[in-house]
C-alpha cells in the first residue's frame, strides 16, 4: 500500500462527552441548536455565540483493493463510538457513497482513496438565547462543525455468477487492476475476466474537480474483460493526473465540504439551565435493524453499478436483457431507500423487523 502524506493531522479535543456524527447535511449555521442522540436529528437553536473558523490542510493518499463495506466505512470515517454504527445515520451522500466503492462476490476492486482534511468551524463564548424556555434543547448540542473530502478512484471488474468471481481471484497471479501494462499481464486478466467487465468510476461527497471530470467523459469507463487495453489507458491518465499531477491543488480550490459534526452536552458547555429533565432512552437496540437495512440497501447500490457495466459494453443482441435488468435493480434501489428511510425515522415500523 502507498501512502503519501499532504500534511501533518491536527489534533482536537472537546468535551469528555463530545460524541462524533458524520454526516454531509450540516452546516455552520447548525451551531447552536440541540441534537437529539436518540433520533440523531438537529432542533430549536438553543445557544448563541462567536463562530470561529480553524484552517486545516492534511490528506492522505492510499491504494486499496478488495475492500468491503465495514472496512470502506472504517478507513473513511474512523472509529464510531456507543456500539452503535452511527454512519447509518449520515447523509444519502456519504452513505452511497461507502457502498459505491464496497466490494462484494460478485465484483473485484482495485481504488485510491484520497483524505483530505480541511479544517473545522467551532461556536466559542457561548450564551444561552432569550426564550429558551419556550423551546426544545434537550441535553447536547451541535458544538462544531468539521470539513474534509474524500474521494475514490475505482478500477472494478464485475463478474456475472459467483463461479466467475472466485475462479478469477483462485487462478489469477494478478490482484491489482492499476499497474504498468505488459502484454502478458494483460493477456492474463483477459483470460481470466472475458465474462467480465472492467469498469472505472471516481466518487466523492463532494464536487468533482474540472480535470478529472474531463478525464471521465472524453475517456472509456467500460471494458469486457476480455478486452481491457481502452479502459487500462484511462487508468493510466487518471494516474497520472493524480500522481504528481495537479489532484491535489484543484481539490483545494473548490469549497469545502461538510464531513461531521461534533456535539457536546449542555452540562460539558457549563449551561446546566438548559438540561432536560426526560428521560434519555438508548438507540442501541435498534443496531440490527439499522445494520441490515443498510446492507440490504449497499447491495442495491453495487446491483445497480454492475448493470449498467453490463449494459454500457452489450451489444445488439444482450442490450434488451441487460437493459431489463438493470431497470429491475433500479426499481430494487428505489424501494430500498424508501425502506431505509422510513427505518431510520422509526425502526419499529413493522416492515422494519
């Protein structure tokens, strides 16, 4: 694995209670207002104060390949803390985004994931706002907001059955989709892969840069695998846009993106008025639920990928089948994020269990 450090990690603390959220949907004008652990929502502004905004420029830039899920989820957001997974809880964004570049039996990565840093805004000289009687604070509050970028650059060969999948990673020398082409290493994935496709996507939680979104459209994204040299040379220009290209600085000229929140209780801050005298119920029994939703729903997203790396290379004869397909997975994905958003509302609905 390469490794290759923009900056040095700054480190931060709050309070012994802060609790880390991660999450898209935040903003600075979010500071303030009271956040319910049990129901992970945001309410009525409850504390004022001084927004002070501190600059971060740290990344971190690795080579991955044949990671799930759980081990996506850890390396882009961390240690989550209660027992509970709390990123099943963030926004639509960094949720696809984790399953977008999971992989599973039926398809084989190969990705760099560049971290990038970039500072954090935090409400300081806290006061408690006039009329907080009348409203709803509950115990803890969003205390601060931080910013960072992640983005994945994904080399994936999707397999039709699961007798493909494993004979290719069983008999194949070759695990590393980016590599410098010989034609014998060529040669050999295409022995292996030519019920394959090879496909290549570049995802992030925020906007992409102008340079690599050029690279991807006036590029080819989808090989069959039995014949992987056009998509190879994407690979290599992508690369070489990212090595010791301009990645890096076009990345931090665009705005910052909102990865987490961190929030803080009330009794921490020292505004013990604004504690609430209900009772604080725990959400961990609701981690099975919320776990298996969520996987349900990943294997909707990484469905709908593979057919439309199916369809992009069919030709006249395959497209009606695997356009037919894909739309069943499309329709599959829709229900699921209809389903995944009612169970996180409420997890004991009954089509919930």
């Amino acid at each position: 694995m390469r490794t290759i450090l923009y900056g040095v990690l700054v480190c931060f603390s709050v309070g012994a209670s802060a609790q880390r959220y991660y999450s898209e949907q935040f903003s600075e004008q979010d500071l303030g207002k009271s956040f319910a652990v049990q129901t992970h929502k945001v309410g009525d502004k409850c504390l004022t104060g001084t927004v002070i905004h501190t600059p971060v420029s740290s990344g971190q830039l690795d080579y991955l390949q044949r990671q799930n899920e759980t081990q996506i989820r850890r390396r882009t957001f961390g240690e989550l803390h209660g027992g509970v997974n709390l990123f099943i809880i963030a926004g639509s964004v960094s949720t696809s985004m984790t399953h977008r570049n999971a992989t599973d039996t039926l398809s084989l990565t190969s990705q760099l994931h560049l971290q990038l840093e970039q500072g954090y805004s935090t409400l300081e000289n806290r006061q408690v706002v006039a009329g907080y009687e009348d409203l709803s604070c509950g115990n803890d509050f969003v205390y601060q907001v931080r910013y960072g970028r992640d983005l994945f650059l994904n080399a994936r060969l999707h397999f039709r059955t699961e007798e493909d999948y494993k004979k290719f990673v069983t008999k194949i020398k070759i695990r590393v989709l980016f590599f410098k082409k010989t034609k014998t290493k060529i040669k050999e994935i295409e022995k292996f892969a030519a019920n394959a496709v090879l496909s290549i996507d570049v995802n992030s939680n925020g906007d992409l840069p102008a340079g690599l979104t050029q690279i991807m459209a006036n590029n080819p994204k989808h090989c069959r695998g039995s014949s992987i040299t056009p998509c190879l040379d994407t690979l290599q220009k992508l690369a070489d846009y990212t090595f010791g290209g301009p990645l890096s600085a076009d990345l931090n000229n665009l705005p910052k993106v909102t990865r987490s929140i961190m929030i803080e209780s009330y009794q921490d801050s020292g505004h013990y008025e604004l504690l609430s005298q209900q009772g604080i119920s725990s959400s961990e029994q609701y981690e099975d639920i919320w776990r298996s939703i969520d996987e349900r729903y990943g294997k909707a997203v990484r469905d709908v990928q593979r057919y439309e790396a199916f369809l992009a290379v069919a030709t006249e004869d395959e497209q009606p089948d695997a356009q037919a397909q894909l739309d069943a997975a499309k329709v599959n994905l829709e229900e699921m994020e209809a389903l995944r958003t009612t169970c996180f509302a409420d997890p004991n609905q009954p089509q919930c269990r």
